[in-house]
C-alpha cells in the first residue's frame, strides 16, 4: 500500500495548516521600547539570510475610507520610526496626503515571526530624501523621472520609451539626474505596535506596545 502524502491543491486551500513551533515571546523577552525590539528582530531576519528582510505590507486609506495595501521596503529606521520612499503622485502618496496615517505588516515566514506597526506619516525632511536619491543606482534614479507612477500607460514600450528620453537628458550630468520634487521619503511615527510569534495549535504569542503619556504601554493580546 503507498503512503506518499497527498499535497492540497488550490481547491482545497481549507486544508493547507503549518503547526509553529520556532520560538516563544513573553514580556520578559522585549526590550522596553518598541523600536529597540524591532532592531533586533530585523538584525535576525537579516542574519537569517531571508529573501527580502525589510520588505513589508504599507496599508492606506483613501478620502473614503476605502484602504489599499502594497508591498514596499523599509529604507531607514530610528527612534522616530521607519521611512520608506515613493512617488509622492501615486496612489498611495495621494491617499497620504487625504488621510496621513498608515500600517506596515512584516511577515518573517520562515521565522514564524510578525510585526504590525500603526501610526501617523509624515513627509521626511528634502535632505534625507536627496541623501537616499543620491545613492540609489543611476537606473532607479532616472525611472523615478520617467515613470508616473500609478497612471495607466499605453505600453511597456511606451515606458521604454520615456526613459530613454531621461536618459539621454540626464544621464550624461555629472553625479546624474537631480531628485524629481514629487519623488522622496515618508516616515511612519509609530503609535501601535504589535510583535507576534506563531505557536502551536494557533495559541501565538501577541504582544503589543502602545504609546502612552509619552512612553510605552506593553500589553499581552489573545491570539
């Protein structure tokens, strides 16, 4: 008689489960405040040698309460919180300028690992956005010229294109194309946040720092 296992496919996704069983996460575990915790969390992701570490889940909503959510990467972290840089014209820079709050969603799969982060955004200042323009590599500079991020196109080739045209305007100056003014950084100032480490039979680990008077509240949510 066979034993090969039967994997599910995509219509029976009901029956897709992964028991976790990596690590646990109590209070005596974080550090006092959030952003320290996320560091070291972050530093293992990235020892860890995971795909993309500091990719992460940005949530907006637009002037109607209607969210959208997207998949961008962290490009900086301090105790102000964690920036990341856009189009300030696409659909998101636009939903941020109606309603300038945000989430971010970390997803450590194969650390069995979670980090929710709510909070209000804030453009970061023109500095910080020509220093991280600046070091990008030439082709993401000049895509941020051609490319009008979110807005229907009438081809690939069309964008092609474009680019070529910035190309052959900018990419010849020395130290390359000047930040457009509607590319640059935002800053999401965390008032909530959330560290959750999977379990057994779904009984995760929550625990979740929420600003208070100034510091930081550090509650234990059911899973």
């Amino acid at each position: 008689m066979s034993t090969a296992t039967v994997t599910p496919s995509a219509d029976d996704i009901a029956n897709l489960r992964k028991d976790y069983k990596l690590a646990a996460l109590g209070k005596r575990d974080l550090a006092a405040d959030p952003i320290t915790q996320f560091r070291k969390w972050l530093d293992e992701a990235i020892h860890a040698r995971l795909p993309e570490p500091t990719a992460m889940n940005l949530a907006t909503v637009n002037a109607h309460g209607r969210p959208s959510g997207r998949i961008v990467l962290l490009k900086g972290l301090d105790e102000r919180g964690f920036v990341f840089y856009t189009n300030y014209e696409s659909r998101k820079g636009r939903e941020l300028a109606a309603s300038p709050y945000a989430a971010l969603t970390f997803h450590w799969v194969e650390l069995e690992r979670q980090v929710r982060i709510e909070g209000a955004v804030e453009k970061v200042s023109a500095e910080e956005s020509d220093a991280y323009y600046a070091s990008r590599p030439l082709a993401s500079r000049l895509g941020a010229h051609a490319s009008p991020q979110s807005e229907p196109i009438a081809s690939r080739e069309a964008l092609l294109l474009k680019v070529a045209a910035v190309t052959a305007r900018y990419g010849a100056l020395p130290g390359g194309p000047p930040r457009p003014a509607h590319w640059g950084g935002y800053r999401v100032l965390p008032e909530r946040v959330e560290f959750w480490q999977g379990r057994r039979s779904r009984l995760h680990d929550r625990l979740v720092y929420m600003k208070q008077f100034g510091g930081w509240h550090i509650e234990r949510l059911a899973p």
